[in-house]
RNA sequence: GGAGCCGUAGUUCAGCCCGGUUAGAACGCUGGCCUGUCAAGCCAGAGGUCGCGAGUUCAAAUCUCGUCGGCUCCGCCA
C-alpha cells in the first residue's frame, strides 16, 4: 500500500463524488483489455466499480494494467468521472461513474481460482467449502453474512431495550442425559473424567431465574453430536431466552415484538403480529405436522371411522394394529397429475416408510383407483360424504401408524403444494403451536419420555391425570414455526420441587438418579425459585428463511459437511500421542482404514 | 444404522443403457490482435489417474462387486 490511505469502498461511489480524487483498494472481478484501453471492475465488501486505464492518460498506468488478472489485489489512484450516456451500465450500481486511474499498485497476485466469483454459480459444495474464503467473496454469500450480523445486531438491540440482560454461560460445561448426543471434552486436571459442551444453556439459564436476574438473553452456541441435515449442524447457534414472573402470554409477545424487529432491520419485511395460534392436537390432525406450513391449504383428513370394519384388509387392518387412515385431497388436479407423478409419490411414501400409497381420482362421474373394487357400497357412500369428491378431484390416502400416515401425508402435502403453485415463496407465516403434549411413549424403551425437556410445566388444568393417563397431559411448552421451519421453541419451567418429583417419577426416574443427573437444580428450586419461563430461537434458522437460502451452510461463515467435516480446516483431525498420554486416553479404533482417493 | 441421487479437463456438464479409432462442449486458463467494454470481441493453443480398488472381457469412462467422498431423506436430534 506504501504511503496510500483507501479514501472510498468501490461500490460506495457514485454522481456525488464527480471529480474527487479517491484511492481504492480490493480485488479484480473482472479486466477487459482493449489492447490499448484497460478497463478493470474493482471489488471490496461494498460493491464495484469500473476503473479505466488509458495509455492517453498515462503511459505507466497501462503498461502495468497488462499483467493484472482476476482476483488480483490492486490499489488504483484515480479521479470520479461521469461516464457518457451511451456507455452507463444500468446494471452497476456505480454504472453511472467510471474512476479514471493516474496510478495503479499491484498489491498482492492470485493464483487462479477454482471457481467463478459470481452468483447463480453451481459449483460442488465440497470444494465452495475447501476454498470458504473464495465462495465468500461472492455477493449472495457476503450479503448472508451480512444478514446474519444484522439479525444479531437487531436481536440484542430489541432485548436490550426491553431490559434482558445478556449472560454468558460455561461451554465447558458438565453432560446431562436425556436429549441429544454430546460432544465430550477431556480434562487434563481430573483424568479419566470429561467436560460436555452444552445442547443448550437450559440449566443454567433457568439456574440465572433463580438468581434473581428476571430477564436473561443470550446469542449463543450450542452442541450436539447427532446426524446432520440441511437445517442441522453440529454446532449452532441459538438466541437463548428466560424470564421470571411471567406466563406464555409474556414470552410470546417479546419474541413476536423481537421477530418483527429482526425481519424489519434485516430485511425491511413487515411482520405482522400477533402471530396466529394452533393446538399441537390440530396441527397433527390437519398438516401432520407439529411444524405446519400454513403458507396453504390442502389439509388433511381422518377417514378411520369409515374402514373399521372393512373387508379391505389394508385398510382396517391398519386400525386394528392401532393405527389411523388419513386422506389428502386435491381439488380439481386430477387431469394435471400424471401416472409417473403418482407413481414418484409412492415411491417417495416407501421411503418414508409407508407400505404404499392409495389414490382415488374422481372423474365423470367414476372413481378410478386400485382400491375402490374393495370397498364396500355403504364404504363408498361413507367416503364420498366425508371427503366430498367432484369430478376432477384426486385424494391420496395413507394407513399406518399415525407418525407413518403423518409423515407420508404431510410430505406428500407440501410436494403437492410447491407442484401446484400453490405456496407464496414471498410469503411468511408465523404460527405459534402450542399444548403440546407433556410426555411421548417411548415405544423402544416402553416408558414415558419427556417430550420438550423434564423441566417443562405440565398444564394445571390436566394436574389431576398426572397420577394416571400420562399421554394426555398437556404441557406449557410452545413451538414458534415459520413457514414449516421449527424456528423456536420453549416452556414455562416447573419451580416447584413436589411437582417436579412427580414428573421425574413418571418417566421413570428415581431421586437418586435424578440427584446424580441434575442435582444442581434441584437443590436450587428449593432455594426460593421464582416463577419462570422461556425460549430459544434457532438464529441459523431464521436467517437461512430470511436469506432465502436452501440450507443453514449457507449462513453459516465455515460450516461442516454431513460427515462433520470442515474441509477448509480438515477438523477433525488425528491428535499427537503425547496430547492424548497427557489426558490418560488410550484409542480403540477398529477399521481406521481410509483407501479414498 | 438405512434408502436415494451424484462423482469424467481448473469449473459445469455430455458421453455410460447398447463395451471397440485420438474421451467431447461451454466457461475458465495461456499467447496474439484490438480505444468504450462491462458475461468484451476475434484468432490460435495448452489442459484428463473418467473418485479409488477388484472382477468380467481380446478390449472397460461404459458391465459387475466393493470402497471412499458429496448432497437429500428416514432413524437420531429432550
């Protein structure tokens, strides 16, 4: 740079700077050489713009313009010009002006790159990974980044302002059970015994109530050491929330007033609140979904009632073995859905786990189905007084299990819903779910199991079944979704420690294990706990729907692969024996044989 | 743990079904020409362990099996 001071971002100029003279520094986009007229697109956070080097400017300045290429780290000196009307890029932000350049530093070479830096690129995501800092320089994944520190900005900006103090919790933390798989530590000081990284903060936050802090938040990371998806990473970040005296009404109005807030500061998009409301028990029933895209209808149908007692074995034979019959109809489709397109739904119902798909489509007044010779004439008229079918209608129909019928149907609904145009992509929807039940049958293990987390308030009205029909009993926990994404989730916490005995109980754990488990807590509930509730938002989430991105990487700086693997650094990685001797660890590996390329 | 899709110049892909000359295209790259381009243009050129391994065959990018890796999903993720 020698004795240059950068005066201006290149995609910061425009008319009002004509006839400045300004330094610039960043990369070649692109160098167009004309054989005697340069011109070069320079790039930095902010944008480009053309500079141009001409001979008739100076001699020196294009002489040295010759050997610059792409990707190039250059400092050009230079004055604002407005360009002639004939030459103005309408696509350019700073089409409008050109720097005309009196003197060019060559600041830094580049190899070439292994991939364009441009948008709408599509480019193996293995190596985008391997060479993060070049997929970064592109604009759609800068401007991600950029979103991401907007969204967090705005997050502590609005809790700040309504009086949440932020808090750091422990990463080296002590493990619990129940939940997900964690990520150990070593520790060196007390061999042989480990540090987790924590799921989630939930402990402690709640710990921080106790205290006496009333309003806690935090942007925090969070671990867990399971499979990954589009939407999951092993390490992610959550905006943690607590708050003391307060009932879900409370929490729901702050993350509703926060959400508007992000979305506005991030993106300008105007939310609308408060946010619609819906029973777990209704959300299953109509979407099959306890995270349902309300950007549409196309809801689901219980017909069981029709086929108890059919002869179509499939069908009531399903119900016999404690399973449900749900229907999905599409209006008027039946002529724009192929027999191939059919045929893919059931292919994609197999892998979910269905043993196939049934369908009826209505046409003149005839019902063309595989199935429909095996029902009944009272089945058919059942049928047709349920579902109501016109001519051109088609209704697919599952039988199973109900988490097997929901989860065929619920996807096979948002297949349908993106086939037919039918889903607003500028749309977001924010529901809140809510009365989820307390407990889920764990049918492996065959006992109840804490459905959101043991620290979770049972609903008072559904006390008195504590003592007998577990499955009923709903919870104060609440689910905030947005189009179909689980952006959040969180409870009204018990403080009670004879109410939280007696959740322990019924999932089968005793005092003592509970004790060893989360004995801190416990003990402090007993030391004047006050009231409290709260939440925590997935931040990846939110801005992978703001972003309009297909998966969290996409938002994240240096994310991992599905194997868990960050290809930039090679984490994880083999250790050096003596760092393993000092932590008393001794490997065990079997087939640690890598014979890839 | 399971299912599916994918892996061929630097990049994105075609070729693979139906085995058979020197494995093609576009973009990128290198060199030359070119004073108004902005995905610059024109001419010329270089560039390949067809992911890896084994098998079948006179012959494998192509067929078979295995394996490694990427992505999507199921399980898992209180």
């Amino acid at each position: 740079m020698g004795d240059w001071e950068r005066t201006d971002y290149c995609g910061k100029l425009g008319t009002n700077d004509l006839e400045r003279e300004v330094v610039l520094m960043g990369w070649v986009q692109s160098h167009r050489d004309h054989g005697s007229v340069i011109f070069i697109d320079l790039r930095d956070r902010e944008g480009l713009v053309q500079a141009v080097l001409n001979p008739e400017n100076s001699e020196e300045v294009h002489k040295k313009g010759e050997a610059i290429r792409d990707e190039w780290v250059i400092a050009i000196k230079g004055k604002v010009t407005k360009r002639t009307p004939e030459t103005i890029n309408p696509n350019l932000q700073t089409g409008e002006i050109e720097v005309m350049a009196s003197e060019v530093r060559i600041l830094n070479t580049s190899k070439v790159i292994p991939f364009l830096i441009e948008d709408d690129i599509n480019v193996d995501e293995l190596l985008r990974m391997k060479y993060r800092y070049l997929d970064l320089r592109r604009p759609s994944m800068k401007n991600n980044i950029i979103t991401r520190h907007k969204v967090a900005a705005a997050t502590r900006d609005y809790l700040n302002n309504e009086g949440f103090l932020e808090v750091e919790t422990p990463y080296l933390t002590r493990s619990t059970p129940e939940g997900a798989r964690d990520f150990l530590v070593p520790s060196r000081l007390n061999p042989g015994e480990f540090y987790a990284l924590p799921q989630s903060p939930q402990l402690l936050k709640q710990t921080l109530m106790i205290s006496g802090l009333d309003r806690y938040y935090q942007v925090v990371r969070c671990f867990r050491d399971e499979d990954l998806r589009a939407d999951r990473q092993p390490e992610f970040t959550q905006i943690d929330i607590e708050m003391t005296f307060i009932n879900e009404d409370d929490i729901m109005n702050i993350v509703e007033g926060m959400l508007k807030a992000i979305f506005h500061e991030a993106k300008g998009i105007k939310v609308e609140t408060p946010f619609k409301r819906m029973g777990h028990e209704e959300a299953m029933l109509k979407y099959g979904s306890d995270k349902p895209d309300t950007r549409f209808g196309l809801l689901l149908q219980d017909i069981s009632h029709v086929f108890v007692d059919s002869e179509f074995k499939v069908f009531s034979g399903a119900i016999k073995n404690g399973g449900i019959i749900k229907a999905l109809k599409v209006e008027g489709k039946a002529g724009e859905l192929s027999r191939k397109e059919i045929d893919d739904f059931t292919d994609t119902a197999k892998t979910l786990g269905a043993k196939g798909l049934a369908w009826i489509r209505a046409s003149e007044g005839e019902w063309q189905s595989p199935i429909v010779k095996f029902f009944s004439e009272e089945e058919k008229e059942n049928l047709q007084k349920t579902l109501n079918l016109s001519d051109g209608d088609i209704v697919f129909f599952a039988a199973d299990i109900p988490h097997t019928v929901n989860l065929v149907l619920s996807n096979l609904r948002l297949t349908l819903g993106e086939r037919f145009g039918m889903i607003d992509h500028k749309k977001f929807n924010f529901l809140w779910v809510e009365d989820f039940p307390l407990f889920d049958f764990d049918h492996k293990e065959k006992r109840y199991v804490a459905m959101h987390h043991p620290f979770t308030s049972p609903n008072e009205e559904d006390m008195e079944l504590l003592d007998e029909q577990h499955g009923k009993i709903r919870s104060r926990a609440y689910d905030v979704v947005l189009n179909g994404v689980e952006i959040g989730g969180g409870s009204i916490r018990i403080y009670r420690k004879d109410i939280q005995e007696k959740i322990f109980s019924a999932i089968g754990l005793s005092m003592e294990e509970a004790q060893d488990k989360f004995g801190f807590l416990l003990e402090a509930l007993e030391f004047g706990a006050p009231p409290h509730g709260g939440i925590a938002l997935g931040l990846d989430r939110i801005i992978m729907l703001i972003a309009g991105a297909p998966s969290i990487r996409d938002v994240i700086a240096f994310p991992k692969t599905q194997k868990g693997q960050c290809p930039l650094t090679e984490a994880p990685s083999e250790v050096d024996i003596k760092q393993l001797l000092e932590l008393g660890i001794k490997l065990d590996i079997k087939d640690k044989d890598k014979n890839d390329s």
